[in-house]
C-alpha cells in the first residue's frame, strides 16, 4: 500500500484552526471589500468615512458614489478632523497600486483608526457597481 503524496496544496499543510482564526480575525481588521462597503454605504448612518486617495482628476472622472476625495498627501490632522471621529476606509485604483496602502499607513500614523478597501475601482468595477462622476471633491453634488 503506498503512501498518498501531497499536492502543491498540501504539501505545507493547513494551520491550525486556533492558528487560522487568529490570522484571519487579524487581516479583517486590516481590510474589507467592496461588497462590504457597498452595503455599508446603503446604511443611513454609515459607521465609517470612505476615502478615494487618487488625485482629484481620477476621482472627478469616476469614484464610488458617497465617497471623499482626499488625496494621501493633502491627509492630515486637520483633514481627518474635518470629517470626524470615525474609521476611515481607503481605496485607490486597484490591487496593481499601492496608493491605498500609503494612505491608510498615514491615517494610522496619526492616531486614527482604518481599513483598506480591497480591490480599489477596479474590484468596485469586477463586482459590477458602478462608479459615478462629475461631483465634488466631498462626494456631493457638483
């Protein structure tokens, strides 16, 4: 009888379910996706401020409807202040741009809580919502 050999899968086996539930309790208090967003966004009060970190031209031409754009240079005490005591959720392109990442390290850095959005526009755009154009910098009506 031989022994079954493992797959490329396998051959590092699982984690421990302990191991598991703590890894993925740790990367969910990094991230969320789009599609937790898009329902959180659906709430009256959402819990959270949705920040698009792209230029103001990127998010002129198209953004998630009911997000704010602050650019992650222009992110300060004063900015974050602006829209509250909140958690700030931040996206940029997409998987391919770091922009997010570099925003949500310079929110943290100064004290605030916040999640990347991951996927940015383009896993906005795969899980087929749309973007909205042509409003404010503050996500309000142009």
């Amino acid at each position: 009888m031989s022994t079954p050999t493992a797959s490329v899968v396998t051959e590092a086996p699982a984690a421990t379910p302990a191991a598991a539930i703590a890894h993925f309790e740790h990367l969910l208090a990094f991230e969320t996706d789009c599609a937790d967003v898009k329902v959180g966004l659906g709430d009256p009060s959402p819990d959270f401020v949705l920040l698009d970190v792209r230029s103001a031209e990127a998010f002129a031409a198209g953004h998630i409807d009911g997000a704010t754009n602050l650019p992650r240079v222009e992110i300060t005490t004063d900015s974050l202040d602006a829209l509250g005591d909140t958690t700030f959720v931040v996206y940029c392109a997409g998987p391919h741009c770091n922009g997010a990442d570099k925003a949500a390290l310079r929110i943290a850095r100064l004290g605030r809580p916040v999640k990347k959005m991951i996927g940015g526009v383009t896993g906005w755009l795969d899980e087929g919502f749309e973007l909205v154009a042509g409003q404010s910098r503050d996500g309000g009506a142009s």
